[in-house]
C-alpha cells in the first residue's frame, strides 16, 4: 500500500528534516502514467499537494493535451519537502534545486513508490526526475527527453522541466513536440 510507504517516509523524514511539511505523492494508484516532479515548492509546501500553483496550471496545459485527467495518473516528486534557502535581501524563501542528501534520503521511497503504483509509463519531468528513474547521475536530459527509455523501474519517457522552458523559446517547441510524440505513444 502507498500508505505504508507513506507513513514510513514520513516518519523517517520528521527525524532528519524536523519541522519540514513533507508533499505526499497523490492520484489514482492504479494509473498506467505516473508524473515524476523534482520537488514541491512554496504552493505546494502550503498546500500540502503536489503541483499545484503555478506548476499545477503546467500540470493542466500537460494534461489538456494528453486528453487526460487529474484523476488518470498518479503524481509525485523524487524529494517530498520544499527545498530553499534564505534570500539575503528580501529575508524570504526561495525555491532551490534540491540537493544530495535530499534526493539520497528521499529516492529510495520514490522507487517504492514506482513499484507499488507499477505504471506502463513513467514521464519525468527534468533532471532531477530522470536522474533517479536511471539512477544515474550524469543523465542528461537533452540526451533522454521525446522518447522511451527501458530502466530498471521500467518504461520511462523524458520531458524538459516546464519551469525551465518559460524563458526559452526554442525549448518550449521541443517540450510541446515531445508532449505531441508521447500523446501518439499514449494512444497506441
Ligand atoms: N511542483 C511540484 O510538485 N513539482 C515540481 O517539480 C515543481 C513544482
């Protein structure tokens, strides 16, 4: 059960990461897609669910073109507490990429995650995401992202972060072209 999974993550995460709110994977357990983000963030934090804010309405755009629902796929992350640092002039958080203690503590849970869920595809979103799935460090997403990848999780198909394509006009045709080509995988 991802309850079990769960509960033990969260009980081993509140020794190391104390008073840090801990972002549950959530969605249909049962799903043949399972979405893999790098971490929740400040909405998501407040929330309590992942992809929500601006990365939900990401999630929406995705989700529109794939002609699925919410409801279809099961949504994680590799590490389930809010990364961040201090910014020295506002005094406020702000995101950061995780780091190795944190994709180390949490990847072993998103691996039993992916077994219990079991889905026909994993599509991870980024580095960070593709880096656990392959288990490999150096994995790059330019090398990964628009098609199937066999992994020892099992099928995995690569897309671009969407936050690192807002500024970056020719990522967004690539992102958009890798979504089209998994829209044609989805439907075969
Ligand atoms: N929100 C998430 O839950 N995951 C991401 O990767 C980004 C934003």
């Amino acid at each position: 059960m991802i309850e079990d999974i769960y509960k033990r993550m969260n009980e081993e995460a509140s020794k190391i990461f104390k008073e840090r709110k801990v972002v549950f994977g959530e969605g249909n357990t049962g799903a043949e897609i399972m979405l893999i983000g790098e971490a929740p963030g400040g909405e998501e934090e407040k929330q309590g669910h992942p992809f929500v804010g601006s990365a939900g309405k990401n999630l929406n755009g995705f989700l529109e073109i794939l002609e699925l629902k919410r409801e279809d796929i099961f949504l994680s992350n590799v590490v389930k507490i809010r990364p961040f640092k201090i910014n020295e002039k506002t005094g406020r958080k702000v995101n950061r990429p995780p780091d190795k203690s944190e994709i180390d503590f949490f990847k072993p849970f998103l691996i039993e995650e992916i077994k219990e869920v079991s889905p026909k595809l994993i599509v991870t979103l980024g580095n960070t995401a593709l880096r656990a799935v392959t288990d490999d460090k150096s994995a790059l997403i330019g090398d990964f992202h628009g098609k199937v990848t066999e992994t020892k999780q099992g099928k995995l198909f690569a897309l671009y972060h969407p936050a690192s394509i807002i500024y970056n006009v020719k990522l967004k045709d690539t992102y958009n072209s890798d979504l089209q080509i998994l829209k044609g995988i989805l439907k075969n």
